[in-house]
C-alpha cells in the first residue's frame, strides 16, 4: 500500500486552492422534518430532465396513466425514460416552458391528477447480488435515474463504464448556501442511502466507499455514525466547511488528493462519484421497485412563509409548489432554481420540478440583492484567489469580450465548473460566469457548425461524385446500344438477310430516280408545248 | 596527380551525400496539407454557389488562385478574417455584390402544396430533400445548409426559408432577451 492510499485509508483530509465562505442560511429550511406535498391538479413533466438525448414516447393524449407507468422509454437514440408523477389522464403533450435558463420551451406532457394515485411499480429485487449486472444496470436505466446532483447525468450510464476502481464517493457535501434537501434526507433516510451505497459499490465493482459530509450537517453526522459500524465497506469523511467543497472535482482533491485532469473525468484517476439522493433513489428502485417520480426540494428564502423540505413529484409546477408553501411574493420578486451560487431565475413560475431540481428559492430583495450595474475591473485579483480550479477568471472575462475562443481555450475555460466564487467576491459587480457561461456556448456552436460543414462537405462531394458516375454511366449505355445496333446489322447482312443500310441506299436511289422521272417529265411537257 | 585524387575524393564525396539527400527526400516528405483544402476547411460548406462559384471547393481553388477573400455571405466576418490569416492577406469587407451576412436558416417544404415535381430535389447541392417524380418531398432539417437554392427552382413557390429555431442545446445566454415575467406583490 503507498503513502497515499495509506493516507486515504487513514481519513486525511486534504485541501482544494481557493473557495468562499459565504452566509450558509441553511437554519431556515432544515430544522423540519421533510414534508409531502399535496398532490397538484396538474403535472408537467419534460420528456428531457436529464444531459442526453430525450426518450421515445409512449403514451397518447386521453390515456389513463398510473404513477410510476413510463410515459416514454429507452428508444433509438438511448435516452432515459420519465415516469407519470401520479394516476390520471394525459390532457396534452406539447410544447411548454422547461426548468432551463433561458426560458425556452420543449416537449411536455400534461398529466391531469384523478386524485386516486394509484401506483404501479417495477418488480422488487429482493437479493441484488443474485442477478446479473447488466439487470441491475438496465433496472437503473429503466426507473429513470440521473445524477440528483445537479448535473443530471444518467446514473447507468456513468456505471456502465468498466474500469478499475479504487474508491466510490457518495457525495453529501451539498455546500451551497440555503439547500438543505440532502442534508435532510441523510438525518432521515440515512439506511437506505447506505444501502443504495452498497448497491452502486457493488455494481462498480468496488471495494471501498467514502461518504462525505460537510461538517455544519452534525446530525447527518451522527446518523450514519450510528449505521456505519454494521457495513465495513462504508466510511464516513466529514469535510471542513467551504463552498465549493461539494463540488466534483473539489471533492476528490479533499478526500484522496488526486487531481482530474484537465476535460477529464474521475474515472481517469480511479473514481466514481454519486450524489447522496443517487444512492437512496438507487435503493428504491432496486429494493422496491419504484421508478424515480419525486425528489426533495427546498423550498426556502424570507418571502415563503414554511420554508423547509418537501417531497416533491417530478413535473409539479413551481407556482403550484410555492403556493403550498405560503408564497408571498414582493414587487419584481425573483424566484431561483437551484442555489443562490449556481441557481438561475425562473422566467416563468409555470415550469415544472423536475430530476436535478434541489432547491426553489424565493429571496426577499434585502437577503439578496439583485444584480447591480456592472462597473470597471479594477484588478484586485480576488477572482484569481477564490477559483478552485486556478484559473485566470479576469484575462477570461477579458477574452471572452474579446470573443478571443483560441485564447479561451488556452486558458482552460472549460475547467470552469461555474461555482461563482468569483462573481461573489468581485467588488466591481461583474457577473464573470455569465460571461463564461456565454463564451462557452458560443465556442460549442462553433464546433457544433464545424462538424455540421463536414457533413456537408461530405454530402457535396458524394452528390458531385455520383452526378459524374451517372453521367458517365448514361454515355457508357449509349455507346453500348450504338455498338449493339452495329452488330444487329453485321450480323444480319452475314445471314443474307437485308442489310438495313441498303434499304436506306435503295429509297435515296428511289428518290433520285423518282426526282429524275419527274425532271424529265418536266422536260417532256416544255417540249411538247413548244412543239404546239 | 594531387589534383586529380583532390578532385575525384570531392567527386565521390558529392555523389555520396547527394544520394543521402535525395534518400531522404524521399523518405521524410513532408505531406502538407495543399492549400486548397486548408481554404475549404475554412468556408462555411454552405454549397450555396453565392460567390459566383458552383459550391464552396471551386471557390476554394479559385481563393487559391488570388481570388478575392470575400465573397462568402454565409460565412461572413469570421470566415473572411479565418481566410485572411491562411492566406496572409488584408480582410476586406464583405463584398455587397454577393450577398448579405444573415441567420442561419433552414428549408421547409409546406407539403399539401408540393406537386411532386423534383425540381428542388435536382437543385440541392447536398441531398438533403427527400422525395420521387408525383410524389410530395420533404427537406432533411440537419442536413440542409440553408443554401436557398431549391426556392428558384420550384414552380409552386411551396419552399420557405425559415430562421434555424434557438432551443435549449444552442442557447447563448442572452440573459437580456429572456421575458421575465415580474410576479405581482399579493399585498
């Protein structure tokens, strides 16, 4: 065993360059209990909730669905399905608003609730370790489960990829301020989550699990400290307090030190990572058969009047969610998906809760102020200090105005993982990720044309090709029926039989003789009429 | 005697090293990319023959040939600043004669309407229209480079240039252009 690993095995904790302290405010949501909403009239839910092709749908409108019955499936272009939150009837499948930053719509299906929410669900799966991986990976696939995390990136699929393993981390860091969806869930859940844990260490063909936890969560703490002792396998690391501690890459360096390198993944270095809410869905689907339909939401700030955490079906409409939480909203009042960091406001309060929503939050203008006039970098270099990934965040907010992509690239912009340490600390008011966010849109359309131009180069070429191939093909026919023509003839003339040029020869002789006849013809009336 | 073995030593010396260079000549070519796929690397692929060209490699040979850089309205400033680099020479800008830099757009057929004539299918430069003779056709979106040059050709006047829509995938980020509805205070 090397140093290094000894160290991981001994629970040293290392450290990440940079990172924030910003106000946690998590004591507003996180002293009750989880909650189950009221079941809502109306659900919509995205056929895309997850990074990847959407799934094929499955259902019409007018048919009668049961919760947990899959409204789309796997399909060609290896999408993840969705389920119906509730029992009911499909009203519509169309174009809506989507849970996405810029507003824009995309497919959804409209469940309207019968109330009854009757349920079916996959068949349970008592002893895991008795079926087969690829069974357990396409019941993962087939309940509907991506990354709770935020990235949402399908959970099977992440799974799939066989490589050697030395750890599994199961991620309960959740350090942006005012979530505490996760915290919650591991005071109350935290057996299943340990047996999700075991689930996904088995399915990864792994030995070892760390579990992380920030240390201001003592009472999730102390829960799976009570558990832990039973599943040798397991073990906990409890991570000092800095934002963005939980972040994938920032966690990895806490824990085993290792970096991941550059577009990178953490299986390069030897590591898996899950989010906690990950595991306990894996446990319920695997366990219990139940397809992922709900999620924990906080819902939280100083304008809701319950603020705290909620079980929430996938597709319930964020207005429908905030009125059951006491919404008392004040002029131009922003409503936040996500985390006062990473979140994004909500163009339109009718979007749906869907698989990567963990936080809806409704700040009153003094908690958090909204965004102020941007003014002149005055090269403090803060920006530079808090990135946990080291970068450069001001020569990028100078390229990215620059549209310089070349230079972009060169300074790893796509390390950035958009925490907003940056933003934060900038005194000057400058919305650095936006600016990110924007260059790395644009850099992905660029190769997006790119690789669109080489298809239609390709297509060109072929299309030049086969007009020449067609061409000369048709000339090739000519020549062939030509040549045949002649031989007809020759062959005909060999046997005896008429030639069909002298036939022609023999009419133009016809001719000649008949144009003659009449010539001299001719010549004899002039003849005669001289000789009256 | 002496200048003759000083002679034939430098002879024999030559010959030697004129072989080794003319070896390696041969072993270590260099295969350069030739500058004319380099150039149509650089053009939009469009094959919309807006340059005077019949598709985007001829005007790359012609580029290669000292004609001028700006021709492409699909491409536009990016691609004439790209050409100007590769080829070393001012960026100008874009030539009015040949067209206006504008939105990418993509063909759709209104297809009650088609007569099945496969005019367009004949016009397309990259295939993208699917159909046969007294049959309705149909545009392949992803594949149709927004060209215009099936519009001409159609005798019912049934093929729209239409803006590529924004969705979610190609999003830039205009924060500003978001309609943000402000939810009214309850009190």
């Amino acid at each position: 065993m090397s140093a290094a690993t000894k160290a991981i095995e001994a629970g040293h904790i290392w450290t990440f360059p940079g990172g924030i302290h910003p106000p946690e405010r998590k004591e507003l949501s996180n002293q009750s209990a989880i909650r189950q909403l009221p079941l809502a009239p109306h659900y919509h839910v995205p056929v895309k909730q997850h990074s990847g092709a959407p799934g094929d749908l499955l259902v019409q409108v007018g048919d009668k669905v049961k919760a947990g019955q899959a409204l789309t499936q796997v399909g060609v272009n290896n999408g993840l399905p969705v389920h119906a939150p509730t029992s009911g009837t499909v009203t519509a499948i169309g174009a809506g608003i989507i849970a996405h930053p810029s507003g824009l719509a995309d497919t959804i299906i409209t469940i309207t609730a019968d109330g009854d929410d009757s349920a079916t669900t996959l068949a349970p799966i008592a002893d895991y370790t008795a079926v087969s991986r690829a069974e357990l990976l396409e019941r993962i696939k087939q309940a509907g489960i991506a990354g709770l995390g935020g990235a949402g990136f399908p959970t099977a699929q992440k799974l799939a990829l066989q490589r050697p393993l030395d750890y599994l981390i199961i991620n309960g860091v959740e350090c942006e301020p005012y979530i505490s969806a996760d915290d919650r869930l591991m005071r109350e859940h935290a057996q299943t989550i340990i047996d999700g844990t075991e689930i996904l260490l088995h399915l990864a063909a792994c030995e070892k699990a760390l579990i992380a936890i920030e240390a201001n969560k003592p009472e999730a703490i102390s829960a799976f400290e009570a558990l832990l002792h039973e599943h040798p396998k397991l073990a906990l690391r409890v991570v000092p307090v800095k934002y963005p501690s939980g972040g994938e890459k920032q966690l990895i360096q806490l824990l085993t030190g290792r970096q991941v390198p550059s577009r990178g993944l953490p299986i390069d270095v030897g590591l898996v990572m899950q989010n906690v809410g990950t595991a306990y869905a894996v446990a319920q689907a695997v366990v219990q058969g139940k397809p992922l339909i709900e999620r924990v939401v906080t819902v939280t700030g100083e304008n809701v009047e319950q603020p705290g955490n909620y079980w929430v079906r996938l597709g319930t409409p964020v207005d429908y969610l905030l009125e059951q939480c006491g919404f008392k909203p004040e002029p131009e009042q922003r409503v936040i998906m996500g985390g006062p960091m990473m979140g994004f406001t909500l163009a339109d309060l009718s979007v749906p809760v869907v698989k990567i929503t963990n936080c809806i939050l409704v700040p009153s203008s003094q908690e958090l102020a909204p965004a102020q006039d941007e003014m002149a970098c005055i090269r403090c270099g803060a920006c530079a200090d808090v990135c946990p990934a080291q970068l450069l965040p001001q020569q990028m907010v100078w390229l990215a105005k620059a549209k310089d992509y070349d230079g972009l690239e060169k300074q790893n912009l796509f390390d950035c993982i958009e925490c907003g340490a940056c933003a934060y600390v900038c005194p000057s008011e400058i919305p650095l990720v936006h600016y990110y966010r924007k260059a790395k849109a644009e850099i992905r359309n660029i190769a997006r044309e790119k690789a669109k131009a080489e298809v239609a180069r390709e297509r060109f070429e072929a299309r030049q090709e086969r007009l020449e191939r067609e061409k000369e093909e048709r000339l090739e026919r000519h020549r062939k029926a030509a040549e045949a023509r002649k031989k007809a003839q020759a062959e005909a003339v060999e046997k005896g039989g008429d030639n069909p040029q002298d036939a022609v020869q023999a009419a133009i002789a016809r001719a000649k003789a008949r144009k003659a006849a009449q010539a001299a013809a001719a010549a004899d009336k002039k003849t005669e009429g001289d000789d009256a | 005697m002496t200048l003759i073995t000083a002679l034939s030593v430098l002879g024999v010396l030559a010959l030697i090293f004129g072989l080794i260079l003319g070896f390696a000549a041969v072993r270590f070519r260099v295969e350069s990319d030739p500058i004319v796929d380099q150039i149509d690397a650089l053009l939009p692929q469009t094959q919309c023959g807006q340059c005077g060209y019949p598709g985007c490699r001829p005007y790359a040979e012609a580029i290669a040939n000292g004609d001028d850089i700006n021709k492409c309205p699909p491409g536009g400033e990016t691609t004439i600043k790209n050409l100007s680099e590769l080829m070393g020479v001012e960026a100008k800008p874009l030539d009015a004669a040949h067209g206006q830099e504008d939105v990418k757009k993509v063909a759709v057929i209104r297809e009650d309407e088609c007569i099945g004539c496969t005019k367009c299918i004949q016009a397309c430069p990259v295939d993208a229209i699917l159909g046969a003779a007294k049959q309705m056709h149909t545009v392949i979106a992803h594949e149709c480079t927004g060209c215009d040059l099936c519009v001409e050709p159609c005798p019912v006047d049934c093929i729209d240039m239409v803006p590529v829509p924004v969705r979610p995938e190609n999003w830039q980020w205009d924060l500003q252009q978001i309609p943000v509805r402000v939810v009214e205070s309850s009190n």
